[in-house]
C-alpha cells in the first residue's frame, strides 16, 4: 500500500546539524544548538545475530540431505522464510530509527545535515568477530534512507568523510582512542558519550566551526520495546490470568480427606452399596 506523504516547501530553520552512524547506536545527531539524541540499534543487531543463528541451524541439517532432494528443498524454502521474515523487521527497524532523526532535525529547525561515511571503519582488518559485524553494518542504507526523508522535509543534506573525529577531543584536541561507549580525555579531564564526540567533531569538518558539547541527550528506541516471557514460544494472552478452576480437594467428600488437602490424583467416590459398572 503507498500513502503519499506531502513534502515541505520551506526548510524547518538555518540551524546545522550532523548524523554519526554506527553499529550499536545507529545515529548521534547534535546541532549547533546544543541540543542532541542518540537512537539505538541494538535492535537491529541482535535480529540479525538471531538470522544468522538460525540459518547456521537449519544448513546443519541441510548438509546431511542429498542436494535437490525433498527433504533438502524443504530446508532451503525455510532459510528463505527465515531470511525475508529478518529482512522485513529489520527494514522496518530502520526506517522507524531514520525518521526519528529526521523529526528531530525538524522539531530544532535544523536546514543542513551532514551525514558521516564510516567506510573507512570497515576496511580495518581485526580478526574474524569484527569483519563479521563490519560485513552485516549496512550503513550505506542508513544514509540513504536519512538523506531520501531530509530531501522531503526541504533539509539540504550532504555526506563527507569522518575520519578522524571519535578519536579526539572536542576541548582541548587530545588525540586517544577510547574502549567502550565513554570518551575520556587523559589530558583536560573531560568526559562525555563517544558517539557524541564523533558528531560534535563532525562540526569542524563540515561547516568549519567548533561546538561545545551538549549537557544532555535524549536517548531513543527505533520501536516498541518487546516484552518478555518465560518461554519465548509462549504468547502473552498464554501468561495471563484465568479463570479460578475448582480445586480437587473440593471434590472429594469430607470422609475421604480435608477439604484443604489437595489430591494429586482424581479420586472417584461411589455411594454406600453401589458397585461400579
């Protein structure tokens, strides 16, 4: 089904932002304001680890079946299930994720976006578990989707290199490269998000200008959170409340037990000179 969505005719203001992409936080936007949001893609990441998990299962079983037989066919229509059903949820993922950064642009009336390239990130070789996650980053989709929702909110958008810019201080201009998701500067002291740092860097690339950094960000979802089960094949309608049932006990007659007592097992009770048919 396609809605058309009506385009702006005006950019929303004059102010200047720039987009991080990455892995685990699909985008850090700040602008020139001091306003900033990171929008998190640890979904994205875990449905593709769930693919992967699931293909590599059922190949497993597809290796032992003779090539073009029933049996193989049949596993190989359900890797294709697998792969569209993972496909569709991540697209939908990322163009919820896109659209958040684009109505944050518009809700702080930014009118230019410069969008990073982390191409060079994945050309990095370090072992096996990296270029496997540097080879299911689409990033370039991201960027496409970003630029494609900013031409229809009349944001002049343009993407350049960003090399360089989680890698130093946006204070004092201390080069360090940091582990884990803070940034801290072993010469001025300072200490802030490093996606963040990246996105404030990309300011002096971009548009020539330094920007301090922002005293808060908002951290978003691309989606609804899922809730959770004991049993991740059991749906949320199995998990609530019913109907009290009656207990055993209650059926059995007071000369046999404790109305309190719970019988583990159904027990037939006959009246005084009746025998069972």
């Amino acid at each position: 089904m396609c809605i058309e969505i009506p385009q702006a005719k005006e950019a929303p203001g004059e102010y200047q932002a720039t987009v991080d992409l990455g892995e685990i936080h699909l985008a850090a936007v700040t602008t020139n304001t001091g306003q900033a949001m990171i929008v998190t893609g640890r979904g994205i990441r875990s449905l593709k680890r769930q693919r992967q998990q699931q293909i590599g299962k059922v190949a497993k079983k597809q290796s032992r079946c003779t090539k073009s037989s029933r049996r193989w066919k049949k596993r190989q229509r359900a890797k294709n299930k697998q792969c569209r059903r993972a496909e569709r949820r991540i697209r939908d993922l990322r163009h919820k994720a896109t659209r958040k950064v684009i109505d944050f642009c518009v809700q702080h009336q930014v009118g230019t976006l410069f969008i990073g390239n982390p191409h060079g990130v994945r050309n990095k070789k370090s072992g096996g578990y990296h270029n496997q996650r540097m080879a299911l980053w689409e990033y370039g989709k991201d960027r496409d989707y970003l630029t494609h929702k900013a031409k229809a909110a009349h944001i002049m958008s343009f993407t350049g290199s960003e090399r360089g810019t989680s890698s130093q201080c946006p204070v004092c201009g201390h080069k360090h490269k940091p582990k884990g998701r803070n940034w801290a500067c072993r010469a001025c002291q300072f200490s802030g998000h490093r996606d963040l740092v990246g996105s404030i860097n990309m300011h002096r690339l971009a548009y020539g200008t330094q920007v301090r950094f922002p005293r808060s960000f908002t951290y978003l979802r691309p989606g609804k959170s899922r809730s959770r089960s004991s049993r991740a094949d059991t749906p949320q309608r199995c998990l609530s409340k019913t109907q009290a049932q009656p207990r055993l006990a209650e059926m059995v007659s007071s000369e046999i037990g404790h109305p309190s007592e719970r019988a583990s097992k159904p027990v037939c009770v006959y009246a005084t000179g009746v025998s069972p048919t």
